[in-house]
C-alpha cells in the first residue's frame, strides 16, 4: 500500500501554462506539506496544511496555490508556470500539526517538473 | 531562526568500514532533529529522530545518531557501511519554541558513496 502518492511522477510543460500535481496520503495523518527540491538538491518548505487549513507558506510566488480538499488529500496549482519552476516537487504528511513537531514526516515519490 | 549544516557534500567510505555523516544545528529553543535518506529518483524516507532523553538513537537499516547539545551536533553513524547505503542523506530540525515557525528545515543533504 502506497502510504503518500503524487500524480503526476513527470510533467513536461511550456512556459505560460498551467498545471496541477496531486497528492493523497493514506496514513491518517493530519498535516500535509509541498517542498521544492531544486537541482542542487535543497529541499525547501512551501506550503503546510493541518486539517485543511493553511499554517505555512513560505515566500513562494503566488503564482502557486495550494488546495486541501479534505485531510487525505493537498493538490498544488500552479499559474503561468515559468523556466525557474522546473524541479521536484515532494508531498509529505505527518501527524500533530503545530504542536507535534517531534513526528517525522513521510514523503511521497516526487513530481520531476520540467518547464520548457 | 533555526539553520542546520552539513559540513561535507560528499563522503566516502570502503563497504565494511564504519561511517559517519556529519551534522550541526542552530536553534533558539530545544531541537527535534532528523535524518532522512533519498536515494536516487526517490521520495525522502526517515530513518531516526532524536527528541529527548538518551542521546543515542537508534534507527532504521542499522543507522544511529548521537545528540551532543554542547556541540549542537546529532552526527549520523553506522558500524559498518553497504554498498546498498549508497544514497543522498539530509539532517534536519525543527525548533520546538516555535521560532522556526514550526516548519522542518532541512540541511542541503549529504552524498554517501559506499566502495565495494
């Protein structure tokens, strides 16, 4: 059983579009969260959601808009995608929200976008 | 703020030998600390956490750390290295007065390279 998944696994787009990157988890957990790994490999936060509202977000362009539809589930958007979006995009989910930061947090597989 | 370094971009070891892969942290309040393993076209996966109480953890595949507060490291170790943990490693904290805005911040990771 696939504990977080995110669809797609690869996305090849051009400039100017719009898409969207889907992420569902099956732990019961009830905080999710959006990273971006760039090509160095940093991995930095985005977004996080507890229970369906928003507690973080972090200087991301508002080009991106994150949607919690229900606690198993947190949906990226983003608008009028440019060259400098390309990268990997990670949901995770854990437990606790702002009180549990002690729980680890559990990754899906990522989504290579690439922008061209 | 909270920050955590990883001193090496890579490390390499001869399979059999023990490792260690380095870390240190800045926090304003006490830190939850953690090491994750990526390997290649992976999602992240923990491996162990320090929280409190003893500061020696044990984690998955043979893994441990040791929290040093006064030198505020939590160095990941393992008695002797395979050529399977080969993988890309991140340390990361989180800092429990909530000065991090109770978000995970996550050292630039790691390379592991283990010799046959």
């Amino acid at each position: 059983d696939t504990a977080v998944s995110q669809t797609p696994k690869y996305l090849v787009t051009q400039m100017g579009n719009d898409k969207s990157i889907k992420c569902e988890q099956n732990l019961g957990h009830d905080t999710m969260y959006w990273y971006k790994q760039d090509s160095k490999k940093f991995l930095k936060i985005m977004f996080s959601y507890n229970n369906k509202e928003l507690i973080i977000n972090e200087t991301v362009p508002n080009r991106f808009s994150p949607k919690s539809p229900d606690k198993a589930h947190l949906n990226l958007h983003i608008n009028s995608l440019e060259l400098g979006d390309s990268a990997v995009y990670f949901c995770a989910s854990s437990q606790g929200g702002l009180a549990g930061g002690y729980y680890e947090q559990y990754f899906g597989p990522g989504t290579r976008l690439t922008v061209t | 703020a909270q920050s955590v370094a990883q001193p090496e971009d890579q490390v390499n070891v001869a399979e059999g030998n023990p490792l260690t892969v380095k870390c240190t942290y800045s926090v304003s309040g006490n830190p939850y600390l953690f090491w994750y393993v990526q390997y290649p076209n992976r999602g992240l996966q923990f491996l162990l956490k320090y929280i409190t109480g003893d500061n020696l953890v044990k984690g998955s595949y043979g893994f441990e750390a040791e929290f040093n507060k006064s030198q505020t490291s939590f160095h990941l170790k393992k008695p002797s290295a395979l050529v399977s943990d080969s993988a890309l490693y991140f340390c990361a904290v989180r800092d429990d007065s909530g000065a991090g805005s109770y978000q995970l911040t996550f050292g630039k990771g790691t390379k592991l390279s283990v010799i046959p």
